[in-house]
C-alpha cells in the first residue's frame, strides 16, 4: 500500500484559498486515495430492489475492487469480490442477474452466494489438510456493508463511524426521494447510462455545485433553447421538459447568487433553492401532476405532503462517489479509474404508487442529462477534458476557488452555508479530502 | 407492384440515404434536419432491441423540435463539446426497402450504417460507430421525408464518451 506522501506535505497542497494541480495529475495521490478516501469511506454500491430476491446480484465498483453485490438465501446482502481464491479468475461476468452460486470457468471451483467455497473437482489431489471452510478459500468478502432506506453502502475499512454517522444531515435526500413514492418504496427502473472522460474524479463533484459556470460552458444549449418558437400549451412528446432542462442553466447571476451552498465536514454538499425559479420544478400543474399529488396526500396527509415536495435541495453530492437527484430521481456514481480517467454511471428510480408519466419524466431528465448525446453534460465533460489537459502543464502550480471566501458562514455540527456563487462546495471538499487522506488507519 | 417499380423505389431509397449521409458529413445539419417530416422522431435507442422510447433511456430520442433545438445548438460558436467540429465519413449499405406497414408510412429501409468519426483537437480521438438502421419514409410532393430514423448501434449499452453530432 503507497504511504509514502507524510500528512505534512499533503497538508501543503490544501489551501483554504486554492489547492494544487498535482491532486488532479499524480498518481501517487491517486493511488493514496484508492488507499485512503475510497479503501475507507462508506461508499454507494447498489439499490435494493436491483437485488430483491435471493440470488439476485449487481456489479459494482468499489474503490479498486469489482465486486458482486449479492443478496443471499437468508436475506442478506454482501459484497463480495470477483475474483476465484485459486487462480484469480473473475467467477462473474454478467453486470446483474440472478445465480444460485458462482462456478469459476477455469477448474470449477464453486462459491455459495455468501462467498464460501462449496466444491472444488479431483479432491483426492489436493493436501489432506485442505478445508473447504477455510475463510481464506471463501470469495473475499466486503468487510463492511450497510442499506440506509434501501441504499446499500460498502466500506473497504473494518471498522470506523456507521452510514448513519457518514452520511449526517445529507441523508435527508435519500429520506426525500423515497418520501416522493405514494407506495413508500422506489425501484431502479429504465436503464443506466455510462460515460466516461480523461479527467481526475474531483472534476466532476466541483462542477456539480459551481453555479458560475453554467452560463459560460451551457450558453449553447441555453441559446438554442432561447430561440425556440415554442408554444407550451401545444402537447408535446416530452412536455416541453428537454426544453425547460436546457433552460434551467440560463439563470443569471443575480438568481444564482440568490440560491444557498451548503457543505458539510464529511465532505458532502448540496445547492438550495434550485427549483424555486420555477424553470425546472417538477411541480407542475398538469394532470399527471395533480395525480400524483393526490396520491401522495393520501399516504402522508397534506402538510407533510407539502414538506416532502416542498424540500428544495439540487445535486446532493454524499461524498465522495454518488450525487442524487430527488425531484427526478436521478443518481450518478462516480468511479475513479485512474489519475485522468474517470466513469460516470447514471440511472433513475420509478416512485411506486405513482402515475406511470411521472417515470417517464425521470427517464427524460436521464436521457437529457447522462446520454452520451446529453446536450448539457456533454459541455461538462469537454471541459473536465480540457481542464486535465491544461493541469498537464507544469505552471502554474496552483487552482484557485476563492470565489465567496470569508462569507462562509459556519453552522450547527460545522456545516458551512453560503450564497450560490461561492466556490463554498469546493472548499468544503477540500477540507474533508485532507483529513481523509491525512488520518492515522 | 411488378420488380421494376420494387427496385426504383429500393434504388430512390438508396439515394436518399446517400444524400441525407452526405450532408450529416457535410455539417449542414439545417439541410439535415429539412429532411424530416414535421412529426418526424429520431431515435437512437441506449438497449439492443430496445421497444419503448418513454419507459427506458435512450441515448438519443428527440421530436422535431427538439432535434431543432440540437441543430441550432451545433451552429452557436461556443459549442465546446463540437469544437474543433468532429469530421465524419458515413458509409451505408445492405439497404433494403419495403412498403410501409404504418399509416403515413410510404417506405421503410433498412440498411447498416459506419460513420468514422474524427475529432481534432487535445483528444483526437478517431472512433467507429456502426450499427442497423430503419428509416420510415413518406412521400411529399417536396419528396422523401423521415417519419422515423432509428439507429441501433451495436455497442448501444456500453460506455460511451461525448457523441457531439447526429449519426
């Protein structure tokens, strides 16, 4: 394992003002985050109802390791990695399915779905000693797995602080999209997307919550959706939503500004108030909306109701791997593949007892923002690219996010809450990457 | 029909598909875009085989109007993800044609397309899609127009970069 960067000089490379470039183009940091952030943090690996049945089983990615989530015959759920304990050999192929086992196509080694080892072939070749219960011959198992409503968290370390404890106040947006269901429950429905750039994972979560760069980097698909001759009251295949997304980056800076930053110490953050300029709130007066809403009374009563559809917080990044979405039911986990590469994987929930137009809102928001043909995230990505490149360079050695600085107010339980134009999110990152890449094991 | 009335609308067909490819390569995607009629959809589906466009993602499915708002998007000067613009070269072939089996659907081809793609700039990346493709066509007095362009891309489910310009 690389320890070999000390906390001091780490500590040198996190200004409150500015941080250095070679965060983003090491790879003896990378590999100490592999190491530190993502071989320790709760990470997001799956959704429960992509694992419903016994047998039921998901590919994910944690940290470096390819893992199958699996759900076993009495209910619970492991991560377990993908790798034979006799030659190495990945034991699963398949991204999701249902299994009674895993059989290793080289010599047929078999596995249960809790990682033991069941059989092995030509038993009277192998050492009288040999024990199919030795755990070192069972599939390596995550040692820590955790559901918070359904998500399921892995932990690589053995002990630490709970999800609960991780996750803090940012929970409420988990607590929220599953408050959305009429039924109470969501499920991973409609597909999922995948991308990936040539640029470090940290790229991705700054600009989640960068409220300045919109009306630079979307200006193009703002302008084309400005010039529409477009009649709202005429039906429309998407109900007009590609063009309301589209849109929805064309605020100015007075309206940006007018929103609220939050960040957290764990590192999380959210932006406040997106939806209340109207542009983009699901909250429409329409029938499928009305429909819903009914529903929705019906289950938690018309104050709760209101506070539930009410809550009003865009891209919650729960760091460091997953942001969700609760007003379309998106979620996008970030993957780090290396110092420059990186993987976005995006998909939707269907909200249970809801109208079915409602899904299809939440598949469009996908399809608009996560396609690879996305008119939004496809600037954002060449940006991340064009921005790896220049950090290429040697000079200058730094990256400035002193945007807001000194207006950050702290809060209750060290949260910092700031107006939408600061750089305040990435500040907050920053702070909580340091002392995850700087803490004793 | 008798077999040479089948093979002028499979050969007028081919010209179609040659011309609309030309001008995809070309850039004038307000040409491009001409070519489909007013209720006419594009779909690249995100699933092999996939059958509904509402209850999965696609990659692409646009109306009309959105896929106005895509052309006028790849015409702004500060489109990031299309500049330097990407140059294509589109080969269609195996085109078959067959009556419509919809009501305003005159024609549907099959064919398989390739389209190279080049993209200058720091990434020059140089990239191959491929995949079958249904055009449902109606004749207009202006000529042939798409009711339906649908490209299944063989590696429709995998992980993509940024695919910038219409297929």
């Amino acid at each position: 394992m690389p320890d070999s960067i000390a906390p001091d000089a780490l500590r040198r490379l996190v200004l409150p003002d500015r941080v250095h470039r070679s965060l983003y183009t090491d790879p003896a940091i990378f590999d100490l985050e592999m190491t530190r952030i993502f071989g320790r943090c709760w990470l997001f690996l799956a959704h429960e109802s992509q694992i419903r049945a016994p047998g039921d089983f998901v590919r994910a990615r944690l940290g470096r390791e390819d893992v199958i989530v699996v759900r076993a015959r009495d209910g619970r759920i492991r991560a377990l990695v993908n790798r034979c304990t006799h030659r190495g050999a990945q034991v699963c192929q398949a991204e999701r399915g249902n299994t009674a086992g895993f059989a290793c196509p080289y010599h047929a080694w078999t596995f249960g779905l809790d990682g033991a080892l069941n059989s092995v072939p030509h038993r009277q070749s192998l050492p009288p000693d040999f024990d199919l219960k030795d755990p070192r011959l069972a599939l390596a198992a995550v040692p820590r797995v955790e559901s918070y409503r359904g998500f399921v968290f892995g932990s690589l370390a053995p002990g630490g602080e709970s999800l609960v404890e991780h996750l803090g106040p940012i929970a409420a947006v988990i607590d929220n999209v599953v408050d959305r269901a009429p039924d109470g429950e969501i499920e991973q429905a409609g597909g999922v997307a995948r991308q990936e750039y040539r640029g470090n994972w940290k790229l991705h979560h700054e600009n989640a919550n960068d409220t300045l760069h919109p009306g630079f980097v979307h200006e193009s698909s703002v302008s084309a959706a400005r010039g529409d001759p477009r009649d709202y009251a005429a039906p429309a295949y998407d109900g007009h939503q590609t063009h309301t997304q589209m849109l929805s980056n064309g605020f100015g800076v007075r309206e940006w500004q007018s929103l609220s930053l939050t960040g957290f110490p764990a590192g999380h953050s959210y932006m406040g108030g997106f939806y209340r300029g109207g542009v983009l709130s699901p909250d429409r007066d329409d029938p499928v909306w009305r429909e819903y809403r009914a529903r929705l009374v019906a289950r938690h009563g018309e104050e709760k109701t209101a506070r539930v559809l009410g809550e009003d917080r865009f891209n919650n990044l729960l760091y460091p791997n997953v942001s969700i979405n609760a007003q379309y039911q998106q979620i996008r986990v970030v993957t780090p593949l290396a110092v420059d590469r990186t993987r976005v994987t995006a998909f939707c929930f269907r909200l249970k007892g809801a109208p079915e137009a409602l899904f299809h809102r939440a598949v469009r928001f996908l399809t608009n923002l996560s396609s690879p043909a996305s008119m939004i995230l496809s600037d954002d990505i060449e940006i991340f690219e064009r921005v790896q490149g220049g950090l290429a360079n040697s000079e200058p050695e730094w990256l400035d996010q002193s945007r807001g600085l000194g207006a950050d107010r702290t809060e209750a339980g060290g949260r910092t809450v700031s107006a939408g134009l600061s750089e305040l999110p990435h500040r907050a990152q920053y702070a909580a990457w340091l002392r995850y890449m700087t803490a004793a094991a | 029909m008798n077999a040479a009335v089948e093979i002028d609308v499979k050969s007028e067909a081919e010209a179609f598909l040659i011309a609309e490819a030309r001008l995809l390569d070309a850039g004038r995607f307000d040409e491009w875009l001409a070519l489909f009629a007013e209720d006419g959809f594009y779909w690249v589906p995100a699933a092999p085989g996939q059958s509904d466009p509402l209850n999965h993602l696609s990659i692409l499915y646009e109306d009309k109007s959105v896929l106005g708002m895509r052309v006028r998007r790849l015409g702004h000067p500060r489109v990031y993800s299309a500049q330097p613009a990407p140059r294509t070269a589109h080969l269609v072939g195996n085109v078959t044609a067959a009556p419509g089996a919809e009501p305003g659907v005159d024609c549907e081809v099959r064919s398989t397309v390739m389209m190279a793609e080049y993209r200058p700039g720091q990434a020059a990346d140089r990239r191959l899609w491929a995949g079958q493709q249904t055009h449902k066509l109606r004749r207009t007095p202006e000529g042939w127009r798409i009711v339906l362009k649908r490209v299944d891309l063989i590696d429709c489910d995998a992980v993509h970069g940024i695919l910038a310009v219409p297929i």
